[in-house]
C-alpha cells in the first residue's frame, strides 16, 4: 500500500511540472494592444496569422519581454527584423523593429532593444504602424498571448 500511495505522489508531482503555465512576459511597448491575433494554421504549411500585431507609435522603445540573447539582427527582404533566444529557448521575433544590438549579446526582461522602423513602401507588409510578434519552440509557432497573459482559460461546456 505504502508503493501505491508513493507512485500516486509522484505521478502527481509530475503531471504538475507538465501543465505548469508559462511565466508571463513584460509587454514590449507600455500601451501594448493586440491589434490582429494569432490564427493558427490547420496544416503545418497552411495559411495563418503565427504572431500577434501590436500598435507601434513613431517613437516607441521597444522591450524585451523576457530574458535572452539576441538571435538575430537584420532585414529580411524588404522588412527589418530582431529575434531574441529566450531563456527557455524559445524564439521571440519582431518585425517592423531596427536595433543597435548585435547577435549573441544578452539582454533582460524590460531592456530597451529597438525602435520602429520603415519597410520598404514598395512591397508593402501587413502591418503599418505596427509589429509583428510571433513565439517559436522547436515544434513551431505558439500564440504569443499566452506568454502576455491574454488568454482566457478553456472551459469545457456540456
């Protein structure tokens, strides 16, 4: 019996390491409002939204939002881009954002990281006046809204 009730124990000390919520992150502008949300794909290669668009005022800071490393700095075709690595190892990448920050440089949650700026007019983006914010593990995109706290718990109805 004493076997029992010890392998009960900890099967549920390990399902609460399992279902434990993400630490919420800092928002990355003081005023931060999601102005499209994430849609996830049906198919890995499918259409979707794989972030989050925050509102972007010509003169914002940008902020870290967690502790990390910068991963990349840099314009990607017609759009400036800078993704942090995370302490937990996941991918935070904003777009629409340039940076003085140089790649393998830490940063901490709450640290200015950038500022807005212009695309590229002629292509054009998604997203004017605004970021693009998307949340990579190595299993694919994950919505943003959970690390912010913007999610209301699922709750099953009969």
């Amino acid at each position: 019996m004493l076997k029992l009730i010890a392998i009960a124990l900890a099967v549920f000390n390990f399902t609460q390491q399992l279902v434990e919520p993400p630490d919420i992150w800092a928002t990355p502008v003081p005023y931060f409002e999601v102005e499209r949300e994430f849609q996830a794909p049906i198919t890995l290669h499918g259409p979707g939204h794989r972030g989050i668009d925050f509102q972007l005022e010509e003169d914002s800071e940008i902020q870290a939002p967690t502790d990390g490393i910068v991963h990349f700095v840099g314009k990607v075709v017609d759009d400036y881009y800078l993704t942090l690595r995370a302490a937990t190892g996941l991918l935070v990448s904003f777009s629409g954002v340039c940076s003085a920050l140089k790649q393998g440089e830490r940063i901490t949650a709450r640290q200015v990281i950038g500022a807005p700026c212009s695309v590229d007019t002629e292509s054009g983006t998604h997203c004017q006046s605004c970021s693009h914010l998307s949340v990579r593990s190595n299993h694919g995109y994950l919505n943003p809204e959970l690390y912010f706290g913007l999610l209301e718990p699922s709750v099953l109805k009969s």
